[in-house]
C-alpha cells in the first residue's frame, strides 16, 4: 500500500527549516504511546532510535535521573512509552499489519525491541481506520496484525455497527467508554522462547524462592505473594516505594531469564546485566487468591521496573493460561480454576488487579506441559489522543538526512 492509498497527512514535511514528523499519539487499553507509518521511518536502526528519542523526551545519551519527559511525548511509566512502527503486507490476499514495537523509558536512553504490547496492540485497528487502511464496510470489520519483535499473530476486530457507528466499550484502568477493540492472539505459546515452559520444568526455585515460568505471549515468572511475605492486595503506592521487595524480585527475574534462555532481539543470549536493567523481559507476577467472587486469582504485575497500575493484557493471557497448567503456582492458587481435557473449548479466566478485573478467553486443549492453545482473546478500548506532525527541533544532521531520502 503507497501513500496516496492512505491519509495524505501521513508526510513528512520541512517547515521554517524544521523537520516535521508526522505521527498518532494514541492509548490502547491502559498503555499510552505513539503510532508511526513505517514506510516514512529512516532504514537505519540508530537513525530510528534517535527518532524516538526526540518524539518522547528521552535523554538522547546515557541517563538522566528523575527525567519528566517535558520535551516529548512520553509520561514516565513504562506502560506510556512504547512506540509502534506499523507498514502494510498482502499477505493470503488479506491486507496485514506488520507491527514492531520499541519500548522507551523516561530516564535513560536505551530502547528495548524485545517484545509485544497487548495493550498498545489495541490502538493499531483504531490507527488503521483512522488513517484509511480499515474499511468500515461491514459489522465489526477485522485486520490481521503480524508482530516482528515475538512473531506473534493476532486478529483486531474494530467494535462497529452500520448506522450506529463505533460501538464504545469500558474496561478497568480506563476512565469512561472508547471506541472497543477485541484482540485474537493466536497460537501464543513461546512468544519468546518457542516453549510453554521454558525452563522445561512446572516449578522451579530462584534465590530461594519457588516459582512457575510460562512463556504465553510474553514470558512470565509467576510467585506466590506469600512467598515473598505479601498478602498479594498492596496498593501500587505500597510497592513501588518497597525497594527491598523490588531487589528481590530483580535478582529472581535475572535468574529466571538465565534459566529460559531468553535472548535480545539479535538472537544473542541475554546477559545477567542486560536481564537486570530489563524494561520488558521476563513479566514478574505476585499472585494470590481472589478477594471477589467475581475473579479466578488476583495479581500485583511487574514489568519487570515497576508495578503496572492494572494488568497487561499480554501478561494476563499469560498468567490466565497458567492456572490452566497441572502443577504450577499459578493453578494451586487460583480459586476454581478449570479443568482442560483433550477436546479444546473455550476458557473464561477473570483476574482481579488494581484497576479492576481483566477478562480473558483461552481456547485450550491438553494436559500439563501439552498443553495447546490455539487462541488467547482479550477486550479492549482505544483512542487517537492526537494525530499531526511534531517538530524536530534538534535532529541530527544524520536524521535531517535520513528523513529526506
């Protein structure tokens, strides 16, 4: 697909001497970050990385402590700093997004290509019709979305009715209703590390502390709250100013990810230092019985720097799929989990986190380690927050270049 077939606004242009990036700031579920037309992004990684840095505030060398992203786009979280190039494929005569997601974080300027956002993911059909792509001809009109950095496919169906228009939805973690997004993550197992248990094992022990690792569209370590002398109901506030429990967790999720072998975006394996300043692998979960009726397990999600003020939606398919696994901490906690047998059918798993409950759907079949998930479904809502054009005051003259080729 050419840029005459899209949104005439997706142009770079050069204003007063200025280049002028066009691009969507947008939410999808309860992440927040940007949405970029690859064909207009520069080839070179380094080109790109210096892109993202201008456009979300981030130090463009090194670090700088307690930076508030005033000069860009982002907002401090983890989960309001990702960044997504999308470009277009025919693929089996079906028009396909190709995602890629780059993950920032406000104070320092390394940038982590490693995994997928559920989340984000969200806002790409809401872009797509937002910038012609998407056509809305028919009820509930869907695309295919093909994620480079986990090869992880999905189908986005855009919640619409002729005559009626998009159709809003509410989820926890979202003030009011937004245009509804429902995400179909198929064949999920091994996101990243191509096994449902990439340790080989149901449990393991890190640092003292027994815990079950799932790779089910992005790999998780999953603990027992009381393991880690919590009850599993702490408020955000409560554990983000816990830095001993913070430590702890660090030291299991380096082990943890030695252990699954995960690997960085070039196929080399992760390094116990590159594991330790992680924005994005492994997904650390502390999880305990449900306080509602209304929920299979509650959750307190790491990312793994910080607890998420709700639960990716990712990383709750993960932890959903877990309860389903003979053996795992995720299943012996849960309350009433279901039981899978070797005809596959649908599972609702409901997981209570800060925000409210997350709502999932497994379509499962096995039994242990063999078990097979065919697709793992989640609802969401989405927003363009702005679309325009944002000036780079500062590129380099190697970006100002790049951007006019």
């Amino acid at each position: 697909m050419s840029m005459k077939d899209i949104d005439d606004s997706l142009a770079i242009v050069v204003r007063n001497d200025v280049v002028e990036f066009p691009l969507h700031h947008m939410r999808g579920g309860t992440s927040t970050g940007i949405v970029i037309w690859e064909p207009l992004a520069p080839e070179k990684q380094e080109d790109r990385e210096e892109l993202l840095r201008h456009l979300m505030g981030v130090p463009l060398t090194g670090s700088t402590q307690g930076n508030r992203q005033t000069t860009g786009l982002g907002r401090g979280a983890a989960t309001s700093n990702k960044a997504f190039f999308v470009r277009v494929e025919e693929r089996a005569g079906k028009t396909c997004l190709v995602s890629t997601l780059a993950q920032l974080a406000a104070d320092h300027s390394s940038i982590d290509w490693s995994v997928n956002c559920g989340n984000m993911s969200s806002a790409l059909p809401l872009w797509a019709f937002d910038v012609g792509i998407l056509k809305l001809d028919a009820e509930d009109p869907e695309i295919e979305i093909i994620n480079t950095n986990t090869g992880v496919r999905t189908t986005g169906r855009l919640k619409y009715r002729p005559g009626e228009g998009l159709i809003p939805a509410e989820i926890p973690g979202v003030l009011g209703a937004h245009p509804g997004v429902d995400l179909f993550m198929h064949e999920p197992i091994g996101a990243k590390s191509g096994q449902l248990l990439p340790t080989g094992n149901v449990r393991d022990v890190f640092n003292d502390i027994s815990a079950s690792c799932v790779d089910v569209a992005v790999p998780m370590v999953i603990i027992r709250a009381a393991d880690l002398g919590k009850t599993g109901y702490e408020t955000i506030a409560e554990l983000t100013s816990d830095r001993a429990l913070v430590e702890v967790l660090r030291k299991v999720w380096v082990e943890a990810g030695q252990r699954m072998k995960l690997r960085n975006r070039n196929g080399e394996l992760m390094t116990e230092a590159e594991l330790a300043r992680s924005e994005t692998i492994p997904k650390v979960c502390m999880i305990a019985p449900p306080l509602g009726a209304d929920a299979h397990i509650a959750v307190r999600y790491f990312t793994p720097q910080t607890p998420h003020a709700s639960m990716a939606v990712s990383g709750g398919c993960c932890l959903a799929a877990a309860t389903l696994i003979e053996g795992s901490i995720a299943r012996e906690v849960a309350r009433q989990a279901p039981a899978v047998t070797a005809d596959e059918r649908e599972f609702a798993i409901s997981i209570e986190n800060p925000a409210g409950i997350l709502e999932t759907t497994i379509v499962a079949k096995g039994r242990g380690a063999d078990l097979a998930i065919s697709t793992a479904a989640y609802r969401r809502s989405a927003q363009v927050l702005l679309s325009g054009r944002a000036p780079l005051y500062a590129a380099s003259g190697n970006l100002r270049r790049a951007l006019s080729t």
